[in-house]
C-alpha cells in the first residue's frame, strides 16, 4: 500500500477533500479525570462528523496555513486518509510549546501506522520551527490515549486553558522534542 505524504495547501482544503476521509470511532471506553486521577470508565458512544464538522475543519485547517502553521495529507489512490495540524504560535511560561491541534486518519485506512507516520512528521516540525514540546488536547478514548502513549506523550505540565474550556473531557498530553 503507498500512502503518498504531502502538505496541503489552503486552496486546496475545501470540505470537498474530506469526501473519502470517515471520521467514525466507536467509542466505548475513555479515560476520565476524577479527584485528580486518570481512570478508565465505561463511556459508549459512536463520534462521527456532520458536515457541519468538516466546514469548521476546512475553515479551521485554512486559518492554521494562514498563520504560517502546518498542516499535512496523508493520501492513498489519491483520496485523503489522514492529516496532521501544528500551529505556529508558541505559548506556555517558556514559549516552548506548539500546539498539534488535529490528527486524524479516516477509520477505513486505521492500524496501518498513518498516523505514527503523521505524529513523526508533527514532531518534526515544530523541533524544526524551535518548539521543545508538542502539546497535544486528545480526545479521552482509551484507544486514542493508547496511541499516544506509544508516541511518547505524558500528561502535560503546562496547561494550556483554552483547550480544557473548548473540550473539557480532553486529556492535555505533551512529547518531548
């Protein structure tokens, strides 16, 4: 299987891209933060994208290439399968984080390393553009929480609060550059 990488451009990102990407997990277990400590809790439910979703996503992916961030297509026969996103403002009391605002790779084209793949290039990047931290607000599934802690990332010592408003059942994760 070629998965071709690539960088996407912002003419390109158009909710018109996303025709082939599913963006479905059925989730049943997430971690949860409860007096202070991570537990894993019964937590069914299936996530899946309206189109509403992949309007804010293509305005969302436009506005990081606008700011001179990074974003990333994973594609395979053409189609795209997978993206990253890295912001390029810094933040925390050191200005050594950069924030991977999306990963995701479609749930046809899952455990084929897509998305290690993406992680790596993520990483890359903001090492790259002087970043000692990646700072990643993952969504709380324990799937999702296993494929990051195979990345190397620990829960994050910095806060960023802006995440916790916006997604309050995310878990604030950072790796080491």
């Amino acid at each position: 299987m070629m998965i071709v990488y690539r960088p996407l451009t912002t003419k390109e990102i158009k909710t018109d891209l996303f025709a082939h990407f599913y963006r479905r997990q059925k989730v049943t277990k997430c971690w949860r933060n409860i007096d202070g400590v991570w537990q894993i809790k019964e937590c069914p439910f299936i996530d899946d994208w309206t189109l509403a979703d992949y309007q804010e996503l293509t305005s969302c992916l436009q506005h990081t290439l606008e700011t001179d961030g990074y974003v990333l297509g994973a594609f395979f026969n053409q189609q795209l399968k997978g993206f990253i996103s890295v912001e390029s403002c810094f933040f925390g009391k050191n200005h050594d984080y950069l924030d991977l605002s999306s990963l995701h790779v479609s749930n046809d084209m899952r455990q084929q390393g897509i998305g290690k793949a993406l992680f790596h290039a993520a990483k890359n990047w903001a090492k790259e553009h002087g970043a000692k931290k990646l700072y990643i607000s993952s969504h709380s599934a324990a799937e999702t929480q296993s494929f990051y802690q195979a990345m190397g990332c620990v829960d994050a010592i910095e806060i960023n609060e802006r995440h916790v408003i916006s997604e309050p059942f995310d878990r604030q994760l950072e790796c080491l550059l």
